[in-house]
C-alpha cells in the first residue's frame, strides 16, 4: 500500500479493480484526496467499500472498464486481480485505454522462497496474502515475474527499469499501444 500511495498524485483518479474492501482506495482517500473507485464481483466485499465511503461498482471488470473513456483515469489498480481473470490479456489492455498508468501487482510464485515452501510441504502456500486452501479458493493462475516480462515482451511493452524493494519487486514498464506511450508499473509481492 505504500509503495502504491507514494506513486499517486494529490487529486488523481484512481480505479481499483479486484479492489476487495476498499482499503487500499479509503486510505488514498483520506492521505491524497483522491477521486477513488473500486471493481468487485463479490457484493458482500462491494458494501464494505460503500460503508467505507468508497465508490464502488459491483460486476464484470471489462463490463465496469467499457463505462469510461479513453484516459479517464489517472490510475488503475490491479492487486492480486490478474492471476484470477480468464481474460488477463483483454484486462490489461483496455485499463491501458482507460488510465494514463496502470499498477499491476501479484504474487510471484517462483520466488525461491515460495518454491521452498512447496518443495518443502508439498503443498500449496496459505498464508495471509492466501488464507485459503486450494479446495476453498477461486481459480488461480499462477504468474512469476519472467512470465510476465514474457507478455510484455510479446506484446511490445518495453520494460525500462526494475528495482527491488524489500518484500516488493518493482518494475516500470513503458508500453507503445497505437502510438501512444503508456505506463504500467508492475509490482510482484514476494511471500
């Protein structure tokens, strides 16, 4: 959430999708006055975004993309959301149309301390970040970093610098669509 709040500006429009219960979004509210809107398909996580005071659209995420036009927001917010759309790709793609910078944030799973854990139980992780067991869970695909910058690479998104952060990888990644320059700032979480 930190690194994610040192990114936005003071007053910008950010779109949340997969936002869960409008944490994230109430507290960008209240530090940086931003204009905050949240994308859930669960109500029960949607009317907990609405009690926080965060504006909150309960449905599809391309249905709820499609509302806005090209550029609308400042940001778009896409936490731990990816790894569980069938349509990842199409995603990224019109919240690229949408926003002028798009956070993408997910678990690498091939962390070597994840791989570890596995290696190590024989098991799937269930932690804070999962709390879950897998029989409990909603379908996952699992993305690493390098299967990322695979897509980026294969959809010619030029990945411009990276960084590491504690508990945080961090790239920044320029992406040429239709000729226009966009950003995408990619952050794995590592576990």
């Amino acid at each position: 959430m930190k690194a994610i709040s040192e990114w936005i500006g003071e007053g910008d429009r950010v779109l949340d999708l997969g936002c869960g219960r409008g944490i994230l979004l109430s507290e960008l509210m209240r530090q940086k006055g931003v204009y905050a809107v949240g994308v859930d398909s669960d109500f029960e996580k949607i009317s907990r975004c609405i009690k926080r005071g965060v504006n909150a659209y309960h449905g599809d995420i391309m249905d709820a993309l499609s509302i806005y036009g090209d550029k609308f927001f400042d940001w778009i917010i896409c936490s731990r959301t990816l790894q569980e759309l069938e349509n990842a790709r199409e995603v990224v793609f019109e919240s690229l149309r949408v926003a002028k910078h798009v956070a993408v944030g997910f678990v690498n799973h091939v962390y070597w301390r994840n791989r570890l854990a596995i290696a190590a139980t024989g098991d799937r992780i269930v932690n804070e970040v999962f709390p879950d067991r897998w029989e409990s869970s909603r379908p996952m695909n699992a993305i690493s970093v390098n299967s990322f910058e695979g897509f980026s690479k294969k959809n010619d998104i030029t990945i411009t610098r990276k960084h590491f952060l504690i508990n945080v990888y961090l790239l920044i990644i320029c992406i040429r669509i239709l000729g226009t320059n966009r950003c995408i700032v990619l952050f794995a979480m590592i576990l």
